[in-house]
C-alpha cells in the first residue's frame, strides 16, 4: 500500500551490509562479544515494537518468552550430548514457532485487556513464568541451572557464529516489520493504538491482528532467547526470566523512538555497549542500572517520542519553514478540493 | 419524491426517557437533506440509530425498501450506509493517506489501492498532505479527510454529524462546499445542523425537529424561507410552529 524509496531502501543496504561487516572488520574478541549483546538486544527491542511500538500494547512478559527459548535450547543440546555444532541455530525456526503457538492462549486471555491493565497482566506472567522456572526442575534444573553443549568453533571467532545468527534475526524481525507497516495488519496496529473502538467501528478485526503480532513477537523474542543460552553455554532461571531483560528492550525502543522501523537498533547501539562496558569491571557491574534511570527520565521529559521521530519532526519544521519562506502568501492557505469527479 | 432511506415512529434512549419519540423522515436519492433543531431536540440520536450505534425501542428504518433497524452498525456499513460523526473521528498519529485507506478496509487490496486513488483526486487534500499525521491538521482540513474516508465505501447514504461545530466560518465555508459538491457527483446526504442556515443552504429538502420528533418537513428553501424556522433554530417553541399548521 505504500511505496518504497529510494533513499529507504539504500539506507537499509547500508545499515545491514554495515552490521554483517563489522565482526569482520572488528575481529578483537571483547568487541564482537559486545557486538553479540547490541545485535540480541536489537532483535528483542526490534520485536517487542512489533506490538509495544505499533500497537501501543505495552507487552512485559516478552522475557519469559526469551526464557522459554533459551530453556528449549538447553534441554534440546545438553552438554552431555557433546558439541551440537551449527544445529542449534537451525532448529530455532522451530523453537520460536513452537512459543508463538504458546503464546496465542497467553495472548487470547491477555487481550481482555488494554492499557495498564494489560501491561500488569503481562508482566504478572512474567514473575509467574521465572517462578515456574526456579519450580520446574525437570525443565529448568532450577536454581542449579542448566548447561548447554559448548560448541568448537575457532577460539579466535568464536563469538562470529553467534553474532551472525542474531544478526539473520533481527534482519528476519526488521523485514517481518517492514512488511507490516506496508500491509493492512500495519494500518490495523497504527488504528488500534490511536483509537481501538474506533477501529472496529470501520470493520477492524481488531483482535485476530493483535494475536497475530503478539505470537509473532514472542515468536522471535524466543529464537533469541536460544541464542543467547547457546552463547553462554549456562543458564539461570534468574538470568534467563530476567525482569531487566523487557525493561531492557522497552527502553530502547522509548529512545530510539516507537513505531519507527530503525529505533529499537538505534537504542540498543547506545545503550548496549554502555551496559557491556559498565559490567566488564566488577565495580560497575550494576550500574547500567543507573544509566537505564537516567536515559528513562531523559526520554520521558526530553524526547517523549523517542529519538527518530524528534529528528524527524526537526528535519519536517525546518523544510516547512523553508517552504514557507520561499514559496508566496497564497500557497499557505488551507487547502481546499477544487473538484469532485462523480 | 424517489426516498432512499426511511424512517417510521423511531423511538429510541440512552439511560432512561426516550430521546427520539416517534421519528418519521424521509431521505431523497441524490439529495442533501438536512435536519436542524436545537440542542437537544434528538437530531444525532436519529443517525446514531440509523448507523446502528444505537439500537431503537421501536420503529422501522428501512434502505431502499430493506429494514436495517436493529441490525450491527458493521452490518450497516456494508448496507453502504457511512457515519461521519460530530467528534473528531480521525486516526492522529496515522498519516492522512492512512486514514483514507482505513475507510476502505474491508475492501480488497487492489480495489483498495483503486478506490484510494480515486478518492485522493476527487479530494486534493489527500495527496498534498498525506504524508502528514492527520493530527496536525486544522478542524477544517481533519473534517475534510473525514469527508473523504467516508467516500471510500462508495456509500448509499452518508450520515453527516455537524461537519461545521467547532470550525472558523471560512473553514466552514470549505467543507459546506465540499458537502454540496458531493452532492453535485450524486451522494445521498443525510445532514444533522446545528447551523441552519448553512445547511439548508445546500440542502434539497429539511426538517425541523424538537423534543424528539420531527416537526416540520419540506423543501429546503421553504424552511429557509420560514421565519419561524429560524425563531426555532434561535430556541423559539416549536409549538408555534404546530398551531399554525
């Protein structure tokens, strides 16, 4: 329904050329280890926006999800199973097919909400879900945790396999986005968050879109989930149903501006490497958590509607007034239909 | 008189009392026409129950011959009867083509893609501005686009609630203009007015209603014509009017 252009789609070739280079480029271990964390921390945000962003359904319970895919991954390839090789990041397809099906009963009695309700809601499933985690032992291994089989990849890149199956993700995640925007279920989402009712008043099925985008963010959010687990070999239910997790991806999807297509990647390239820096000393292990405040209270009394948008509402006022400057008294009336055609 | 839409002893309410209390008109194929009455007097409550967002105690409303009282307002609408209502309806956040294209949403994607095309020539506004979010446009310009939205079903009838509350008089001017210009292509307008004049202005036939019923109902230009019609409009009593008549 809507064109692409031209300068879209070269900054798309730019930005995903740029990001499937940089483990390349930058072959240093540390660095490619932050680059893993930015790419998860892109895909998570890039899919919670897919509902949070688009729909305006502040969904909380989006780390539950990603434990439930890191948890699939580690019963699936056990360390006594011995090295699994590349087969993890086949089957995720699976795993993360397998937590949308999951998700749509979750979602169906969520949706009998909205607003704050619905966020309470979701992240009351969230505390459910970690609870379950520590509980069910013969799933979780709970507080003991759960080791997953190391994989033998080169030590001297070890960390590319993972960046690059993150990397297929969030492209997988963007391009899911990208289509929406472009589709009915797109002008369903944008509808639903300016005004639901009024939406259904013109013939939206308002819920059957909500699911769909609910099963597939979690769908996404759970492959990520896999990786991650699989990266670090493991886990914990207090790390792998982690509550800083979804503030994590809310946050930078706040930043980098919600409902745009590239905000949740500009949010985690600020906010990750910040984070990753801060943990590296013992330290300064927790104070990202400060940084997290600090950017929250920025975005709230600075940039409500996120970085994207602002610039992009600075770039409109400043052609407008060009125009208006160059352009005569008359062309700033309000526009009025010249014709109807019968 | 060729009647598109009618409507016979339409009783309706919200909480208690009845706000509509024997309703009969008569809506003309191919006309504009146009209810006024003062604050009150049911005039939105009438095309509330014909779009099916309020159901009525009693009564018949029916398209064409077909009975489409008590039916769902998405029944309604795919009837070919479209609701512009008095509160500002559009989508803010979404861009004004978007809004357009909401309109039309049970159609298919081609005819979709079709009908928007055609809607954006028969409106300007829709091209110049639609990539601005609808929200940013003045209340002339949103009605405008809400006129425009309503066209995209191609409708029967199209229910218009007070398009010019709320709007400065040259703002007015545009979407009265407009009105009438649909008219010209061959809409069926049913017209709630608080601002009588204006609408009977471009109106074919009127009515005048109070205390929900109506009144008084005729050839447009008579009723402007009618002093009386405007000592009402003013908060008159409508009784003058029934003793004379």
């Amino acid at each position: 329904m809507r064109t692409v252009s031209r300068s879209g789609a070269a900054l798309t070739v730019v930005i995903v050329t740029a990001l499937a280079a940089f483990p390349f480029v930058f072959k240093a271990n540390w660095v490619v280890n932050i680059a893993v964390f930015t790419m998860m921390y892109a895909g998570l945000a890039t899919a919670w926006n897919l509902l949070g962003g688009y729909s305006g359904y502040i969904s909380l319970c989006n780390a539950a999800f990603f434990g439930i895919g890191a948890y699939t991954i580690a019963n699936l390839f056990p360390t006594s199973g011995g090295p699994p090789g590349s087969t993890p990041f086949l089957i995720l397809p699976l795993v993360g097919l397998g937590a949308a099906i999951l998700s749509i009963p979750i979602g169906w009695v969520a949706f009998r909400t909205r607003g704050v309700t619905f966020a309470i809601v979701t992240i009351s499933l969230l505390f459910v879900a970690q609870t379950l985690a520590f509980l069910m032992r013969s799933f979780t291994r709970g507080s003991q945790g759960m080791g997953i089989g190391v994989p033998r990849f080169s030590v001297a890149t070890y960390e590319r396999p993972f960046y690059l199956a993150l990397l297929a993700i969030f492209v997988f995640a963007v391009s899911v986005c990208w289509y929406v925007r472009r589709a009915k279920l797109g002008l369903t989402l944008f509808a639903i968050r300016d005004d639901e009712d009024r939406a259904r008043g013109l013939g939206v099925d308002t819920e059957i879109a909500k699911l769909v985008t609910f099963a597939t963010s979690l769908g996404i959010t759970a492959m990520i989930g896999g990786v991650w687990a699989y990266y670090i070999t493991y886990i914990y239910p207090q790390f792998a149903v982690d509550p800083l997790i979804t503030i994590g991806m809310v946050l930078m999807v706040f930043l980098g501006g919600k409902g745009t297509l590239w905000g949740p990647l500009l949010g985690a390239l600020l906010l990750v490497p910040a984070q990753r820096l801060l943990a590296q000393n013992a330290t300064t292990a927790r104070w990202y958590l400060i940084l997290y405040s600090g950017v929250f209270l920025f975005v709230i009394l600075l940039l409500p509607r996120g970085i994207i948008p602002s610039v992009q509402d600075l770039v409109a006022r400043l052609r407008s007034k060009s125009d208006r400057d160059t352009s005569s008294p008359a062309a700033t009336v309000p526009t009025v239909p010249t014709e109807v055609v019968p | 008189m060729d009647v598109v839409l009618s409507i016979r002893g339409l009783f309706a309410r919200y909480d208690r009392g009845d706000v509509l209390r024997g309703v009969d008109l008569d809506v003309e194929r191919g006309g504009v026409t146009c209810v006024i009455g003062p604050n009150g007097a049911g005039k939105s409550t009438v095309l509330k129950v014909v779009s099916g967002l309020l159901r009525p105690r009693a009564g018949d409303v029916a398209l064409d011959g077909e009975r489409i009282s008590g039916r769902s307002a998405r029944q309604i609408l795919d009837h070919g009867v479209v609701h512009v209502p008095q509160e500002r309806s559009l989508f803010p956040s979404m861009s004004v083509w978007d809004n357009v294209l909401m309109g039309g949403y049970v159609l298919s994607r081609a005819a979709l893609r079709r009908r928007v095309d055609e809607i954006a020539s028969r409106f300007p506004i829709v091209r110049e501005r639609r990539r601005e979010r609808a929200g940013s446009l003045s209340g002339g310009e949103q009605k405008l686009v809400e006129i425009a939205r309503a066209m995209m079903l191609e409708p029967r009838v199209v229910l218009m609630d007070e398009p010019s509350m709320g709007l400065d008089p040259k703002a007015r001017r545009v979407v009265f203009g407009t009105i009438r210009q649909l008219n010209d292509a061959g809409a069926t307008v049913l017209l709630v007015e608080q601002n009588a004049r204006s609408g009977l202005e471009i109106a074919g036939r009127g009515a005048v209603m109070e205390t929900g019923a109506v009144r008084l109902e005729g050839v447009a230009r008579d009723l402007l014509d009618n002093p009386e019609v405007a000592r009402l409009y003013l908060g008159g009593a409508a009784r003058s009017l029934e003793d004379r008549g």
